[in-house]
C-alpha cells in the first residue's frame, strides 16, 4: 500500500510528477490517435484501431470529433503550463494545492471522458463529465489569476536586475497575469459558441468556413478563439522559459513590458472579431504581435549571449567557431529558444507571406489547397511548442551527458526535419503542379513521417524509463518528489 | 565511409524524388458498359441537405448519369468552334460569359462580360489535344471524365447543349437521394467504391504520377484485371458522385466570385468524399482532378 502511496503522491503532488503524468496521458493519445489519419490511415491502420478498440466513428460527426481530440490534448498542455507557473512562481501553498488539484482533476476528466464520448458512443454522462472537466481547469484559472496577483507585496521584486515597477511591482509577475486573464477571457469566445454549435452536433472546422462572406459572430467568435488560445499558450511558454533560464537584466527590462503590451492588444485584436470593429481587427492583431514577437527575440538574444558567455568564460578571446560550440554545447538549454527561431520560418513569416499575398496566390489556388497551409500552420506552431515543453522536462528530470547531447538533439533534429517538410508541403503549389508533384509529396511525407516518427520513439523511450524507473525504490522519482523547478531556475 | 552511406542513400532519395512524373504514362484500357450519354430522372421533393440534415426542396430535373467524358468535350468543342462558340487564343479555348453582378465585398473579384478561358491547350495534363482544326481526346482517356477545364468551360458545354450546371442542392439531392447517408452507396467507404488518394486503383502509382483518373462509372461491381469493384452508384443510379474528380457546381453566390466544387476527388482522402463536403476555387482555375457533369429542366 506504501508502495502505491509513494507513486502516487509523487505523480500527483509534486510538479515533476504531475508534468510527467500530463505528458504520459498527451504521448497516449497521440500513440492512439495518431493512427487514425495521415500514412497510418492510408495503410489501413487506423481501420485495425477502430475495429480493435470499438470506436464507433460516425461520418458526420468527424468535425466534432476532432474539436473534442484537440481540446483533450490542449487541456493538457495547459496543465502542464500551469504546473511550471505554480512551481516557478512565488504563490501560497493553499493555492499551489488547490490550482494542481482542479487542473488536473479537470483535464483528466475532459480528456477520458471528452474522448469516450467522441470516439466511443454518446453517452451524455461522459459529455457532462467532459464540460465538468473544462469547467474545473477554468476555476483553475481564475485561482491562479487570484494566486498571481502581481500588485501583493509580498510578490514584489527587489532585485534591479529584473524589470519592476519604481514601487517595485514585478513586470514579468505581471505580464504572466496578464497572459491568465486575457487566457481566460479568450476562452469564454470558444465556450459561448462551442455550447450553441456543440448543441445539436452542427459543430464545425474553422479552416472549413473560409472564403465565406458574412460569417456569423459565433463563427468569428470560434475562430479568434482558436487563433488566440495557440498564441496565448506560446506566450505563456516563452515567459515559463524565459523564467527557468533566469532572464533579467536591460533586454527582460524592456522585454516585459513589451510583452504585456503585445498580449493585451492582440487579445483586444481577436476580441475585436466579434464586433463591428472586425474589419480592423487584423491590423490590431499584426500591432499587438509585434511587441509580443519582439520580446520574445530579446529572450532570444538573451539566452544565445549568456550560452556564449557562460560557455566561453574559460577563455580569453574566443573565436566564431568557439563561439558557436559554445552556442550549442547543450540543446536543452539552446533548443527552446531555437525552436522559437525556427517557428517564425514554419509558421509566423508564412502567415504573414499569406496573409500579404492572399488575393494574388492563395486565394486563385482551390480552398482545399488554403485549408492544407492553415491546418499544416496549427499543427507546426503546435508542435514547436510541444518540443520546446519537452526540451525544458528533460532538463527538469537531470539529463546529463550523452543522454541530455542525444534526446535534446533528437528532438532539435527530427522535429525541424519535419517542421521543415510540413513547410515545404503547405507552400508546394508555389513551385510544382498538382499533376507533377507525386514524387516530391512522397518525399516530403517520408521526411514528416521520419521527423514525427522519431520524435514519438523518444517520447516513448522517455515514458517508458520513467515508468520503470517508478517501480524501483529509490528511483529517480523519490529525488524529484520533493525538488520544485524553483530551484532549478538557472543562476 | 559511415558517414558516407546516409548522404549518398539521402542523395539518391532526393534525385528519385525530384524526377520528372511521365504524365502521359501508359493506363490500363478499360471499358464499362456505363453509358455517358444516359440521364438519370430527379423527382421533385424534399431531401436532407448538408451535414447537419437540414430538410429542403428542389424541382424535378434530370442529370447526367456520369461526368462529361473528354470523348464528349472533343465532340463539342468541334461543333462549338465550327458554330463560333468557342475560339482558341494564345494555346486557351475561350467563349464568351455574360459576367456577374459585382458588389465590391472584401476579397470578391470582378466577373465581367467578355471572353473567358474554358480550358489551356498547353497545360501538360490536358488530355484534349488540338492539330489546327480539330480537337481529340487522348488515346485511353476517352472515356475518362473531362479535366483541366474551367468553370467557364463547363458552363459553356452544358449552356450549348441547353442544358446548365446543377446547383449544389441538385447536386447533393443527386448525390445522397432522401434519405441521410454520407456516401452516394451508403455509411461506409472502401477501396472498391471510389478513386481516392491512395485507393490502389489500378489507375494510381503511388510512387511515380500518383493518382489518376478512372474512366466514368468505373466502380459498377465488375472486376477489372483483378481489382474487384463495388457497384457504387447513388441512389438514383450517379457514378462518381465521390471521389475520381471534383465536380463544378452552377451556383453563383452574391458577395464572391468562387465557384463550388462537391464530391471529392481521385487526390483527397476519404473525408472529402462525403456528399455534403465543398471545395472551391476561381472560376478559371482547372486542374487534372477537376470535372463536371450537366443537368437539364427539361
């Protein structure tokens, strides 16, 4: 009894632990799900899985499905989110205990029973137990916005390094508050429309309605939501990371605040969607990404400078090369801000390049090929962020030596390699006809599939070290039962 | 030499990848028995419409049991050009369109009266082929459906023949009949019932040109050179009303200039085979996965 009191107490009352059953429950449903479309579908995998597992997929309820699949995997990835805040951010232990608590009672329940609904039957109990879940991670959320609050004194910052107010208020405090709010106000524009359309199961793709005049507000109000959420989750991320590798001095001075802006005014950008303010609304949102964009480049510049320095303290005029190992001597540390890089070639300058460029190219190509480049948008932005959460796990569960150079590299490697092909995919109309293309898709597809492949065998590996490693006495669990990142943050 | 061997495999990978695709590959000749020229009886009535059944009514109208066939397209461009219907310009066949009202909506692009590409000549997949004076189908695509035509171009054929393009309510009534189903056949989908992406029909090679057209109501239940096909029509007896080619739609809406496409094509995955699922694009793209099929009032 001992045995499965320790287990569980770790897994579920310390940081790493709960971090590490998130990603456990996320890695499953990928495993999963992941057969049931793409290469896996083409080689009749996923009729094995259906048929295997009792799915019961019904034609015209795969759009609903889908929203259902993609909630359960974000519901985790902001619990995973909101550990790191409660572990890296100073806040009373009662709310530290009653934030883990609903978040992860909620994202379980959305997750299990928001998944057995869609793919296993309709059963409105499991529907009501999935919106109680959401419901939880959205108390959740105003506890933590409560916890957090920036303008508490005891939370004030008296250190000059970072970027305070003159009274002393932390900037950064502030800017992850403001992330929460906008967070859990942003949800509200998916909640409201989710539970009109959800009603009835007249539940629809966003990327299905574009070219379509006169959209209505809850069809706007869905697809702001959308957009914001996957922005909101990458700001918090990259405030979560700026934090763990102890960003400060004039560049997280002038990045802060740059920050709060940014997220305020694309929030005000999306929320704009919905009123008659919406034909501006882009410009509001381009205006609010730019300083949001720009901190996190200041991170960037940042962390590149302290690896550089840090890693070529020992000598007295190092040169590019030496520079530049030092740059990349350890990916975990290199990686996140990397992947940050990387995501403006995979997702941000091509919104923009479609964006600028709609009328003249991508709108003379059918929707379909416009749906592609959007899906194939999401699904990269989403996944950089997974890589960059999984860079910062192996640094918090103490890779050292070949293992940290070779998990950290996998992941760079393989997740850009495939990053790269989706890029590559979404943009192939640009260069290649439809009657032509076969052999270069074949390539690409390889490559995507290698690149995700891969990055699922890691993960595997990873998960099932940590599972073996549960059942020995003094794994490496016990040592992480008891240690918060806190005290990881980089001095 | 460790190092050696992944670049030159990824080398050779990438060379076998970037190889020019024969388009005009050798394709199995097949013949079956569905008559292009047959019309199939639409009762007036209602039927449920989009994915989410919503009950509506159409007139009575007839369609055409398959997609026009580039054999047919051949013949009519003969006789449009000989009438002075059609002209070839600049390696374009175009005719004359009387244009759409324009309401200046954001994105929306002017349609104006005036002459219209109906299909390129020198598009490398064009399988309609032009000496001067007159117009062939290529060998073993006779009776496949007619591709790489505009919306223009399918409007100009049925216009000529009196006939009109359905609209998507027509379309999908054609499609689905009265009562809820996904598939013109029924709930399910499989290799034998349509050409889809990665189908393994006998037409498709995953690995060179990739998916290519089947000839029209190729999926009737026989079984051709092995590949054993399901009789797949709708319920008032379409072929092809998924998969093998999207279908060109006659709606024009207000406040856009696209043009509706159903049906799903010989390049999508099995979602977009599903009656109610739309596609669109200008009305002078065309594509090799592209086709329509007319309807008449009469």
């Amino acid at each position: 009894m001992q045995f499965i009191k320790d287990r569980f107490n770790y897994l579920f009352n310390s940081t790493k632990g709960l971090i590490l059953v998130a990603i456990a429950m996320i890695a499953v449903v990928a495993a999963v799900w992941g057969t049931l479309s793409g290469p896996m579908a083409e080689m009749g995998v996923s009729k094995v899985v259906i048929k295997l597992l009792g799915m019961d997929i019904v034609q015209a309820e795969r759009e609903g499905r889908i929203v259902i699949l993609y909630h359960s995997i974000a519901m985790a990835v902001i619990a995973i989110e909101t550990y790191m805040i409660t572990g890296l951010f100073k806040m009373k232990a009662m709310y530290k205990t009653f934030i883990n608590g609903l978040i992860t009672f909620g994202y379980i329940l959305a997750m299990i029973f928001g998944l057995l609904f869609a793919y296993f039957g309709h059963s409105w109990i499991f529907h009501g137990l999935y919106i109680f879940g959401l419901s939880l991670i959205f108390m959740a959320g105003i506890l933590l916005v409560i916890a957090i609050w920036p303008w508490n004194k005891e939370y004030y910052q008296p250190d000059k390094d970072y970027a305070r107010s003159k009274s002393g208020v932390d900037i950064e405090r502030v800017a992850v508050w403001a992330t929460a709010v906008t967070t859990l106000i942003s949800s509200l524009f998916g909640a409201i429309p989710g539970s009109y359309f959800g009603n009835g199961f007249t539940v629809f793709l966003a990327e299905n309605t574009i070219r379509y005049p006169g959209k209505s507000v809850l069809q706007y109000s869905v697809i702001g939501h959308l957009h914001i959420m996957l922005a909101l989750i990458a700001i918090m991320l990259t405030l979560i990371i700026g934090r763990w590798l102890n960003f400060k001095g004039i560049l997280h001075k002038i990045a802060m605040p740059l920050m709060i802006l940014g997220t305020i005014v694309l929030n005000l950008g999306v929320w704009g969607v919905v009123t008659p303010l919406q034909p501006t609304a882009h410009t509001i949102i381009y205006v609010g990404a730019t300083p949001a964009m720009f901190a996190a480049l200041l991170l960037l510049i940042w962390s590149w400078n302290k690896l550089i320095k840090d890693g070529t303290a020992h000598l007295k005029k190092p040169n590019f090369f030496q520079k530049l190992a030092a740059l990349v001597r350890d990916p975990l540390k290199f990686g996140p801000t990397w992947q940050m890089l990387f995501m403006n070639f995979t997702t941000s300058f091509l919104g923009i390049f479609m964006a600028i460029r709609l009328d003249e190219i991508f709108r003379v190509w059918p929707a379909r090929e416009e749906r592609i480049e959007l899906t194939g948008h999401w699904h990269a932005l989403s996944a950089i962020i997974a890589t960059i959460i999984l860079l910062y796990y192996g640094d918090m569960i103490g890779l050292k030596g070949k293992v940290r150079q070779l998990y950290g590299w996998s992941i760079l490697i393989f997740s850009d390699i495939a990053l790269a092909s989706v890029t590559v995919f979404e943009m192939k109309r640009l260069f290649i006809t439809e009657a032509e293309q076969q052999p270069l898709v074949n390539f690409l597809m390889y490559a995507m599939d290698i690149g995700l492949g891969a990055l699922l065998v890691i993960l595997g590996a990873l998960m099932v070290w940590r599972l073996t490693d549960l059942f020995k006495k003094n794994g490496r669990w016990t040592e992480e039962a008891n240690h918060d990142i806190s005290q990881e943050v980089n001095e | 030499m460790k190092r050696i061997i992944p670049t030159l495999f990824l080398l050779t990978f990438l060379l076998v990848s970037c190889a020019p695709v024969d388009l005009n590959a050798p394709l199995p000749t097949v013949v079956t028995d569905v008559d292009p020229d047959s019309w199939a009886q639409i009762p007036a009535g209602e039927f449920y419409f989009g994915q989410f059944d919503e009950v509506v009514t159409t007139d009575a109208y007839e369609i055409m049991i398959t997609n026009v066939t580039t054999a047919q397209y051949a013949a009519f461009l003969n006789n449009a050009l000989a009438d002075g219907y059609v002209k070839v310009e600049d390696n374009k066949v175009v005719g004359y369109y009387p244009g759409d009202e324009f309401h200046g909506y954001k994105h929306e692009e002017r349609i104006d009266a005036g002459d219209w590409m109906f299909l390129p000549l020198d598009d490398p997949s064009q399988r309609i082929k032009f000496d001067g004076t007159t117009f062939t189908a290529q060998a073993g695509y006779e009776n496949h459906p007619m591709t790489s035509v505009t919306w223009f171009g399918g409007w100009g054929y049925c216009e000529y023949y009196d006939y009109r393009m359905p609209t998507e309510m027509e379309w999908e009534k054609a499609a689905r009949g009265d009562d809820n189903r996904p598939f013109p056949w029924g709930d399910e989908i499989g290799h034998g019932n349509a050409n889809y992406y990665a189908s393994r029909d006998p037409f498709e090679d995953m690995s060179s040109y990739g998916s290519r057209t089947s000839p029209v109501g190729f999926y009737n239940g026989k079984t051709y050179d092995g590949f054993e096909t399901i009789d797949s029509p709708s319920p008032y007896g379409l072929y092809d009303m998924a998969g093998n080619v999207w279908q060109w739609t006659g709606d024009v809406y207000e406040k856009m200039h696209y043009r509706f496409m159903r049906g799903g094509s010989k390049d999508t995955y099995e979602m977009d085979l599903r009656v109610w699922v739309r596609n669109n694009a200008t009305p002078t793209y065309f594509s090799p996965g592209v086709g329509f099929r007319c309807v008449s009032d009469n």
